[in-house]
C-alpha cells in the first residue's frame, strides 16, 4: 500500500503535475480551437484536478486568499506557504479556463476559486526585492532548480507582457544561482537538465542572455548535464 512515509521528503509534496496538466490542456486547445477536447477532456480533468486543491486546502486566511502550508516547492524547497508552483500554476490555468466558453455554473465557480489566489509572492534579501518561492519557506535549497522563477516561465505571472514586476523578476533572475538568504547552494547552475533558464531568459526581454543559455545547452559535452557540479562541496 502506498503511504506517505514511503515517499522521498523532497516528493511528498511535488503535486504539480495534478494542475500542470490542465495547463497543457488549456494550451492545446488555445492552439486547435477544438470543442470537442474542451467539453469532453479538458473541462472534466479541470473540474477534478482543481478540485483536489479545494478539498485538500482549505484553510482561508482572513482577506480570504487560500492557504497551502507546509508544503513544498518543486523539488527543492520544503515547509512552504502558498508556493510559486502551484499558486501560480493554478492562476494560470484559472485564467485560460475563464477565457474559455464555459458554462455560467463554472464560470461562477472558477471566478470564485480565483478570488482565493495570492499575489506573486516577493522576498527581501540586502535591500534588494525579489521573487520567491513562497510566502514563508524553509531555508535549504536540496537541488539545483530555482522555482521561484517558475512566475516567470511556465506560469506567466511576471514577463514582458505584464511589466509591473519585471525589474524584480530581472534583478531575480540574475542572481538565481546565488545563496542569499544562507541557503546550501551546492548544486547551483545557470542551465542544463530541466532548467527553463533560456525560456525564462527569452521572457524576460534578456534576448542575448537566452541565446548564450540555449547555446551550451545545445553544445554540452558532459556525459551527464550537471557533470560541472563538484558533488560534496559547499
């Protein structure tokens, strides 16, 4: 039987697959106007994926924005409030949903369920705003991914086309390989593996940057990707 004690710390948490699918969703019918796959795949899966969320969290704070806690953040950060990932994801796929024709019964219910997100969460670090990955988070980076970024790229929260955060998400984006807040930076790299660096680059505006990122990608010679990491060290 599977039971939680049986799952790996850094995966207890990581559900974002369970939202990230009706985000895929959402974009494919973006992309083939498809009516039959929007009212007999991506509806049905919306409407019990976003339900686990409902279900399992919650807890409202008193402006009535929900509440994960505890949580994790992809792979890399645990003891998170409200984290980046799935907050953001779950905005997004709202969003589309409700650019969709969709039914009055929905709609009524996706607007609500979108009045209960936060804000892009931000941290202070040396006088310099940042992204985050959460609200609250526990200190300790376990791998090399940099999730406070995904508000960038895939969730779209902060890019070119909603300027208001976009110094922020620049400045955050610089020093994403970089402990600032004394967390083990150990497997810190610019790109390689599963990193979004070039896209999140490239939605940033930082057109040069991307194509630097996507040329060692294309160009690496290491046997495996994050083979410059010098495993044991600080």
């Amino acid at each position: 039987m599977w039971v939680w004690k049986d799952v790996p710390a850094h995966l207890k948490y990581h559900l974002l697959a369970t939202v990230e699918t009706v985000a895929i969703m959402c974009e494919y019918y973006e992309h083939t106007q498809d009516a039959n796959f929007l009212n007999n795949t991506l509806l049905p899966c919306a409407d019990e994926f976003l339900k686990f969320y409902e279900l399992h969290y919650p807890k409202r704070n008193a402006q009535g924005i929900m509440q994960m806690e505890g949580v994790g953040c992809a792979e890399t950060y645990q003891g998170v409030t409200n984290p980046v990932t799935e907050m953001g994801c779950l905005k997004y796929v709202l969003r589309k949903l409700l650019s969709f024709n969709v039914d009055t019964i929905r709609r009524n219910h996706w607007v609500e369920l979108n009045n209960t997100m936060p804000e892009v969460p931000l941290r202070t670090i040396r006088g310099k705003e940042l992204l985050a990955v959460g609200e609250k988070y526990n200190a300790g980076r376990e791998i090399c991914e940099s999730p406070e970024l995904y508000s960038i790229y895939p969730f779209r929260q902060v890019w070119l086309g909603k300027p208001e955060l976009l110094t922020i998400a620049r400045q955050s984006f610089h020093v994403r390989t970089i402990s600032l807040d004394g967390t083990n930076d150990r497997q810190a790299v610019e790109t390689g593996g599963w990193q979004s660096s070039p896209v999140q680059a490239a939605y940033l505006g930082l057109a040069r940057e991307s194509a630097r990122l996507a040329s060692i990608n294309f160009n690496d010679q290491f046997v495996h990707w994050n083979d410059n990491i010098p495993i044991g060290t600080s």
